[in-house]
C-alpha cells in the first residue's frame, strides 16, 4: 500500500430476516490507491451491495472501519459518488434535472448545477438529450446518465454496483470501453463492483475475488495488462491466463 485512498478493515455485518441472523460479511479487507481501479467480483448473494453501501456510509457494520484519505468514518456520510444497483433516475424529470440532482442537494444554485451537467452532456454522449425524460432513453443512455451524475460529484472515490448488470453484451461492452477512457481523463479512484470475470479483468488494475455468503476475501488479484487497453486484449494470452485463474477461485467457492 503506497497512497491508499480508500482502505476497508475487517468489516463484518448481517442481517436480521425473521428474527434470525444472517451474517453477510465476514471480516472483509481491501484497499484502493489513489487513481487506481479496483473491482470487486463474486456472485450473487455474496454480500458486494452491501460492502458499498456500508463504505457509501448507508449501513454501519456490525464490525470493522472504513478509512477514507487516512481518516476513518465512523458512519460519516461524506460526499462519496456512489452509484447504486438500480439507476435510480426520476421518471418524471429531465435528464438534466436527473444529472443536477445531487448538486441541487447539496444547495447549489440551479444556473450553476445545470452548467456543471452540461459541460459533461458531450463527454458522456448525451448531448441534445437533455430534456428528455429517462423513459425516453435506451438502457445505455440511461446507465450513462446516472454515471455523469455520479461523476459530477467532485469525490475522489467512486463507487460503482454492477452498473452494466441489465445491458445487451453488446452495449456493455461499448460502455466499459467508454468507461475506460472517462476513467483515464478523470483519474478517480474507483471501486467497480461486478459478477463478471471478463469485465473485471478488462477494467481493472486490481481484482478482490469475494466468496459466497457471508462473504469473504478469498484472492487478491493485480491486472498488468497494458493501458490504454484495446478490446482485442481480451483475446491476448495474458488475458486468458487471468480468466483462467480467476475461474478456478470462483469454481472452488461455489460449490
Ligand atoms: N435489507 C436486507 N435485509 C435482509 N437481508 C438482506 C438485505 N439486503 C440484502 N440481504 C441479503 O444479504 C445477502 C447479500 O446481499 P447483497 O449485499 O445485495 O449481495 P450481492 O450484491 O453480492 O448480490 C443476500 O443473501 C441478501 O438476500
Ligand atoms: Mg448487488
């Protein structure tokens, strides 16, 4: 760990369903470093929305701490882009008022956070969309949507939850290569979190493996591929030999 931005500590937490405990998460550590892109893959039910949330300052868990920039949380809620499962847009409004939402929260004034939003509408290829509503909009467009609005908030870590999930392979596919190059002009740090090994080892610098519930850390793994990465890298032998490690692990805990 050389500049960590972001570092989780054995965080442990559950659920009570029907009286009865469900334990979640089980003493989880990971760290993110200044710029880098980190993901968090396993399957379903492992426990990853809730490792967001808690980081996000949505939960507290049962155990552990959350240290952002040196400091711990404690439950603080801090400005964190946090982009949950669901998009979450506003049925009802624009996908400006959509995008400005957050910055219009945190009070600021209309002219100035609708200003904010249209600098980015070309960098996230939603120019001339913006008084559409969100049903107006394909999947991409709407996933794209709530990304600028978790861009827009000036924090240095993003936290994505499976933001590609619900798209065609095909748009998922043009959305991680977009992704790619927002990632490398912004620079943030980023926790992505996906049930994808392909996606993971495309986007990432370092994937955490987690186990089923309650979840654990069960692989830390560096991605040395080259950058910026070209999607036939997903054919190179280097890429082939991450997929096949990374299948082994989840095989093992799925049992
Ligand atoms: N609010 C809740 N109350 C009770 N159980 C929950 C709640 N949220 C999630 N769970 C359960 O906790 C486990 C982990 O959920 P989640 O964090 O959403 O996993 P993942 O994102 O990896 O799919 C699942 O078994 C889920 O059913
Ligand atoms: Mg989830």
């Amino acid at each position: 760990m050389h500049n960590p931005k972001l570092v989780i500590k054995e965080v442990s937490s559950s659920y009570v369903h029907h009286g009865r405990e469900l334990p979640v998460l089980n003493a989880v550590s990971l760290h993110v470093e200044q710029g880098e892109f980190v993901s968090l893959l396993g399957p379903s039910g492992s426990g990853k929305s809730t490792l967001l949330k808690i980081i996000a300052g949505l939960l507290r868990p049962a155990l552990g701490t959350v240290i952002l920039n040196g400091k711990e949380l404690n439950g603080r809620t801090v400005k964190m882009g946090y982009m949950p499962q669901k998009d979450l847009l506003l049925p009802w409004k624009s996908l400006l008022y959509n995008a400005a939402l957050p910055l219009l929260v945190q009070g600021t004034g209309k002219k100035e956070a609708y200003g904010r939003v249209r600098k980015l509408l070309p960098v996230f290829g939603l120019e001339g969309f913006e008084n559409c509503y969100p049903s107006q909009l394909s999947g991409g467009m709407r996933q794209r949507a709530a990304l600028l609005r978790t861009v827009l908030i000036d924090s240095e870590v993003i936290l994505l939850d499976e933001p590609f999930g619900a798209l065609d392979a095909l748009t998922r596919e043009r959305l991680q290569e977009w992704l790619l190059q927002i990632w490398e002009q912004f620079k943030r740090s980023v926790l992505f979190i996906t049930h994808s090994i392909d996606e993971a080892i495309y986007l990432s610098d370092r994937i955490y493996m987690i186990s089923e519930r309650p979840g654990k850390i069960v692989l830390e793994q560096v991605i040395s591929l080259p950058r910026p990465r070209a999607r036939d890298i997903v054919t190179s032998p280097l890429f082939t030999e991450y997929k096949q490690i990374l299948m082994k692990s989840l095989a093992n805990e799925s049992i």
